[in-house]
C-alpha cells in the first residue's frame, strides 16, 4: 500500500488509465445524457443506462483499448447492481449519467482492495452505503476510498458471481422464451492419444538376455536408439484423455475454420 494525498491505494491494482481516456474508448463525452449500445451481432442493450454503458466498458470486444482491470470492475459493477443484496436506493444513486458512471469505474479501479470480478463485485456490494454517497465525479486521489469511512460496513456471505445479463422479449408467444445470439469464438482443446505398431528391433546379441530380462531396459534401448513415428498409423490410435484448454472471443472478422 501506499499514501498519494492522504488517499491508501492499492497500487498493484490500479490502472493508468483516467477517466477522460475511458469514457473515449466508450464513445461517451460529459454531455452524452443517453446511451444506447448494440454491438456487433445486432444485440441492442435495454434497460437503465448503467447496463449500456457498464456492458461497453466490461466488453473487450467494443472498447478493446482499456485495459484488463477496467473491464474487470465495469462487470463487476454491474454484477453487484443486480445482485439482490442491493439495496433498492443504493442501486438508485449508483445509476448515474453515462459520463459519472465512467468516472464511478475509473475511481474503482483505483481503490478496491481486490483483483478478481467476484471478488470485486462482493467489496462493492460490501461498501455500497459509501459508494452511494460518492460525489457524482469521485477522485482516488481527493475522495476518501470507502473502507475508510463506512462504518455501516460489515461482512457478507460471499454468493456466486452474478451473470450481468440484458433482458429482451424474444419473438415468441411464450413468455420464458429468449433469444440466441450465435458469437464466433476461438476453442483450443488437446488430446492425449496411443497407438500401438508391430516391428522388427535389431539388437546387438549380447544384449538380448538383459534387454526381455528387463521390460524398461528395451523402452530405454528403443528410445535411445533412433525411435521414429514416421511409420506409425494414427488412424489405429486410441484417445486416452481430452481437455478444452481455452475459449476466446474472437468477433465475426475472423473467418471460420470449423465447419457449421
């Protein structure tokens, strides 16, 4: 930790970043009254302003320029406002102009005490009294961070990470129904296979009785003496264990390499 003008941060957590260069990323300017987002795949975002523009920030896909940690808070934010742990008038306060709610990001990104999105949604909901009685355009390095003043503050019993999600009716008669939004997205996955062949072995002939003698002497004969799978039938192997290592968002740019 360290002290910049009587304000703890957490330095390690913080971000370049202020709040005139995020809200540019987000195409917002501090006389946008109104937001309205709908992103790449024709999805149009309904709702409070803070879901436009809290789903514009978190979104690597529309403001690809901020960072990491700006998009960690702006879902955590969103998380916590429709958290049912939230008071009905701190979600009131919190809902703020597009302009205030970047401001409100860029603050948390500099004084929350944690990293992870479940973990910042819970400090939020944690200090929301505090956060609620914010100035509409807080300063880290002017505004005291929340853990210091809000003593109504106590623990809370740590849920699953909300799922930010955007309501629309779907065009259907059934009021359950919702819509599909088909994203392109990059899947790496591994594969351990074996495969067994038949073949003839060379081996010098006073080394025949050590080599059956010992099964793991003939595994070191082979591998040191030039195995090759240049021969081998993989159409014969047998898959022993699959894993999905990565899913990535990639955007309809990228074209297809799997067929549909």
């Amino acid at each position: 930790m360290s002290r910049t003008n009587s304000t703890l941060r957490s330095v390690w957590y913080c971000t370049d970043e202020n709040v005139e260069q995020v809200a540019e990323a987000a195409g917002i300017s501090r006389d946008t009254s109104e937001f309205e987002l709908t992103d790449a795949y024709g999805y149009t975002y309904e709702g409070t302003r803070a879901v436009s523009v809290l789903s514009a920030l978190a979104r690597a896909d529309i403001t690809p320029t901020l960072s990491h940690r700006v998009h960690a808070v702006a879902f955590a934010l969103l998380a916590a406002l429709q958290d049912e742990r939230m008071p009905i008038a701190s979600i009131i306060r919190l809902d703020r102009t597009p302009f205030e709610l970047v401001a409100l990001v860029t603050y948390l990104c500099r004084v929350v005490e944690a990293e992870r999105r479940a973990d910042i949604t819970e400090w939020i909901i944690r200090y929301h009294h505090a956060l609620a009685a914010l100035p509409l355009i807080p300063h880290a390095d002017r505004d005291c961070p929340p853990f210091m003043i809000d003593y109504k503050a106590g623990p809370i019993t740590p849920q699953p990470l909300a799922r930010p999600a955007v309501q629309r009716a779907a065009d259907s008669d059934d009021p359950d129904a919702f819509d599909w939004v088909t994203l392109r997205v990059k899947i790496t996955h591994s594969e351990t296979i074996q495969w067994s062949s038949v073949r003839d072995l060379d081996v010098p002939s006073d080394r025949v009785n050590y080599l059956l003698a010992d099964p793991d002497a003939l595994v070191e004969f082979v591998e040191e003496n030039g195995w090759s799978d240049e021969h081998d039938q993989y159409d014969n192997s047998t898959t022993i264990d699959t894993s999905l290592d990565d899913v990535v968002h990639i955007g309809l740019g990228v074209p297809l390499t799997y067929p549909q």
